[in-house]
C-alpha cells in the first residue's frame, strides 16, 4: 500500500532498522514483511552477518552497521557486546530520512530522530533481560549472586533506564500481541496498536491428512536454545513418558543442560532446513512449546501443517492456541512451567486428541497470513504517515 505524500511532490525516505542480522527467526519474518512493503528503504542494524543462503528473503539487502560489526570476534560474539548496544544504536545516522521503522526486541527502537521524523516501531517486545525476564535470566546462567552477578545486574539497571527513556523516541508502537501491548504499558507508559506477526501458512501445510488422534509417532519440540525457552523441562518431561518419543530441533547456548536432561527416548536433529521442519511438523503427534513468548511463530506452524500444539498457558500461546474449553480446540494448555506439568499436559492432550481436528489446527493458524499482516502494518503506517505530514511544518 503506498504512502501518503507528505508535499504534493514529495513522498517520505524510508529506513528500516532492526536489531541484528545473523540467523533467521521469527523477527526476520516480520523484517522481510517490511521491507517489501517498502522497497526503497534503506536497512540498518547494528550487526549484519546473515548467511547468504538466508539473505534472498530480504531482497538480497545488506544492512548497514554500526561501529559493532568491525570488533574483534563480533561475528561469533557480537552478543557479548550488550552494554555497548546502546551506544552503537545511537551511533547511527538517520537524519536524512522522513519516516523510520524499527523492528525490535532489543535496541533498535532506541534509533536517535528527531520531531520532524516519524518512527514507528513493530516491537517484538521489550528487552527481555532487562526487563520480565532478568532473574529468570540471572538463575538460570549461574549469575544471580556473587561479584559476576553485581556486575552484570548494574549492567542491567542501566540497560533499562537506557531502554525506558529511549521508548519516548517512538511515535508510534505496534506490539506483536496483546501480551506485548500489556508489557509495552507496563515498561513504557506507552500505548500499543497490536498487529500480529506474518506466519508463513503457504509453506507450512498439512501433510498426510491423518488426524491427531491417528497419529503415533514422536512429539516435537523446536527453538533456539535460550533460557526462557525452557527446552530443558520438555525434555525432562520425557523421562516420565518413557513409552513416548520426543525429537528436539534446535541448538544454542543451554545445549549442555538440555543435552543432560535427556533420557533414552529423545532424539536431537539440530538445526534443519525449513524442509525438514515442516516434515516433522507434518508427521508430529503435537507440538511442544515451554517458553512464555512475546508471541510464538513456531506453534502457528505446526498448528498450519495440521498439529496440535501442547503450550505454557502464558504469553503469546493463549491467542494462538486454542485450549480444550473451546469449541474446536487446537491444543492443550498447561498451568505451570515444570516437567511435571508438561508430562501432566501430554496425557490430557492423548485422552482429548479425537476431539482435535487438523482442519481446526489449520483453520486457527490461517488467522496469521501474511497477506493479514501486509495488510494490516501497511494500513497503520499510512494513516500516522498521512496525520504527520499534516501537522509537520512544510
């Protein structure tokens, strides 16, 4: 959808910024979405090391960077440089350009504009580690005491107050679901438009056709290893199950704990192409998903190949899963996160499965098109784009 002119001649200069570029997940899909919408947009981010195997679903665009992409070791370690973020968001210069968007869940809305720019920011959520989840994050990596855990909680302090009063940089937020809105209020005082994120329904389909109830082969989980995704209680959920496969995709920085929680009966495929996860999707008994997440593309997918997904009742899952008090039911979901309650969860999901339909699961998941989401980011864009340039000086 094009853009309102803001002088009769004139149509706005666009950037797009997002935080990093390194590997593909569920802000990339959102990345791709806008700069399509936009195609003359520059793109920035403070570190661009995407595989060029991944860099065609962008348009084939090279970002550019911040200060941080010529360290030393930041290709691998460009995490590791957290309290210089701030700064190296800030180091970008954007003054040239009418209209920014930033697409964050970290430090990307933190963009230096001024009045005369309209920023707008998709905002996949605030800084996590700064934020909801920060003793979540210091227990579970060993650092919640002690002079390391000092360190890196002043380190924390500052993040967020650099985060809070970055926020008022925004014009305009849309959050990613109604759960991100709430925490938007909560961390910013702002108010949030929500937009769901694009899921990809063309690409994930169903299968075989064969209900949930028929199917008797493994469940499946898949994330990036991080903490707050809690692989490492799906997989110790398990060796309660021992009659029950499990397959892992993934890998990150928790591998060693998830690795030692895994009895005989889990089997860990590592990162696969999106082939091959949308054939484990397919063929999976049900989807596992632990995380309290901003959203959650993962369980859409499975829920678009036809699967049932079995979640954390927290987050983002509770818009997107349907549990078993609706009336067509797409999933089951748990209290509480623990082993316990997720081995609790996959019997009460075996004993409900006949009343969960494939068609249900897909049906649910078609909610979050792409084409919903173009639609919908394009429309709001324009309309703030329009009421700007009609109250901005010529």
């Amino acid at each position: 959808m094009p853009l309102p002119r803001r002088e009769p001649s004139t149509t706005p200069r666009v950037a797009v910024v997002h935080d990093w570029l390194d590997t593909w997940r569920g802000g990339e899909n959102v990345l791709a979405e806008i700069v399509a919408l936009y195609p003359d947009a520059d793109l920035y981010a403070l570190v661009d090391f995407l595989p060029d195997a991944l860099r065609e679903r962008i348009g084939g665009r090279r970002a550019r960077t911040s200060f941080l992409q010529r360290l030393p070791f930041a290709r691998t370690h460009f995490r590791s440089f957290l309290p210089l973020m701030p700064l190296a968001i800030e180091s970008l210069d954007l003054a040239a350009y009418d209209l920014v968007i930033s697409s964050s869940h970290a430090v990307a809305k933190g963009v230096v504009t001024t009045p005369r720019q309209l920023h707008v920011c998709y905002c996949h959520s605030p800084m996590r580690y700064a934020w909801d989840l920060r003793a979540q994050y210091l227990a579970q990596t060993g650092l919640g005491g002690g002079i390391k855990g000092a360190v890196v909680g002043h380190v924390l302090d500052r993040l967020r107050r650099w985060d809070r009063a970055a926020s008022a940089r925004v014009t305009q937020f849309v959050a990613n679901s109604a759960h991100i809105r709430e925490r938007i209020a909560r961390c910013y005082d702002r108010d949030a438009v929500v937009i769901h994120p694009p899921v990809d329904v063309d690409f994930f389909t169903p299968g075989s056709g064969r209900e949930p109830a028929d199917r008797r082969g493994p469940y499946v989980t898949a994330s990036r290893w991080v903490p707050y995704k809690r692989v490492d209680l799906i997989v110790s959920a398990f060796r309660d199950l021992p009659e029950r496969r499990l397959i892992v995709v993934g890998d990150g920085p928790e591998a060693p704990r998830v690795r030692a929680a895994a009895g005989s009966n889990v089997e860990f495929a590592g990162e696969v192409p999106r082939e091959k996860l949308r054939e484990l999707l397919r063929e999976a008994r049900a989807f596992l998903f632990a995380a309290e997440e901003d959203f959650g593309i993962l369980p859409v997918e499975a829920q678009a190949c036809g699967t049932p997904v079995v979640a954390y009742g927290r987050g983002g899952a509770t818009e997107t899963v349907r549990g078993l008090d609706a009336a067509a039911p797409t999933g089951v979901l748990f209290a509480e996160q623990s082993a316990a309650a997720i081995a609790e969860a996959v019997r009460a999901f075996e004993a409900a499965a006949p009343r969960i339909r494939a068609g249900a699961c897909r049906e649910n998941a078609e909610r979050f098109a792409a084409d919903r989401f173009r639609r919908e980011f394009a429309a709001l864009v324009a309309v703030q784009w329009s009421a700007f340039a009609a109250r901005s000086p010529a």
